[in-house]
C-alpha cells in the first residue's frame, strides 16, 4: 500500500515530518502541497502523476479537509478506480496509525481502523477534567 498525504499549503509535508520524527522513515508515505494559485485540476493532474509508478499498489489518500480542494480532487480519482479511497481529516493521530498497518493491512482495513478509532483522538482539557472531578466526588 502506499499512501498520499494531501493538503492545502505544506500541511502534508510537515505531517510527515511529524510522521518520521516519531516513526523514522516512512518511505510509502508520500506528499502533495496545494498552493493558492492552483486549482482542482491542478491537484488532480499532480496526483496521477505522483501514483502512476504504484501500479500494483493499493492507494490511500488522506487530506486535510473533507469537501476541500484536495479532497475533492482525490475523490474523483477515488470515483476513476484510480485510487483505493480517502480520508479526510488529517491527523498526527490518524497518520500515526496508519504507519504501522503499511505494510500488513488493506485500504480497506486501515480505513475501518481509522474509522472505528477516530474520537479517540480528541480530546478537551475542560471535558476531562469535568469527568475526572464527577468521578472524584463519587
């Protein structure tokens, strides 16, 4: 499987800084930027051409924003056959758990681990500490 990490401006490419400094390298995890003087058509013309050399792999997109530019862009081609599927809401969290599924796990069951465990990677400060004192007064 490989997978592309799209986002508006650099949001991808530090992701996976981010990914590496925690992981080491991650050569499967691949990056696109999308700058504000590009389009839809842009993106997508850079996309296909960032999979046309993972012929027999599995692709999985994951962008910054669902309905964004990005994503949309990686819909189309998800619509095309041309990539396996997205994810939307790019997360340190997400990105972290997919690192490990790679190289042992299909599209498919990274994309139902993703979506099973997502509200796990949330929380509030003010939420926790609420509960935290309910508990305490038990």
């Amino acid at each position: 499987m490989k997978v592309i990490l799209v986002g508006h401006a650099n949001t991808a490419v530090s992701m996976k800084q981010a990914i590496e400094m925690i992981y080491g390298e991650a050569p499967d995890i691949y990056t696109l930027t999308f700058s504000p003087k590009e389009g839809l058509a842009d993106l997508k013309v850079k996309l296909e051409k960032q999979i046309t050399g993972f012929e027999d792999d599995q692709v999985l997109v994951v962008t910054d924003l669902f309905s964004g530019t990005p994503y949309n862009a990686a819909a189309t081609l998800a619509i095309s056959g041309k990539v396996t599927d997205v994810i939307a809401g790019m997360s340190l969290p997400i990105c972290l758990e997919i690192v490990p599924l790679i190289q042992s796990a299909t599209v498919e069951q990274v994309v139902t681990t993703v979506m099973q465990n997502y509200q796990n990677y949330t929380k509030a400060f003010s939420v926790i500490s609420k509960k935290d004192l309910e508990e305490d007064d038990l």
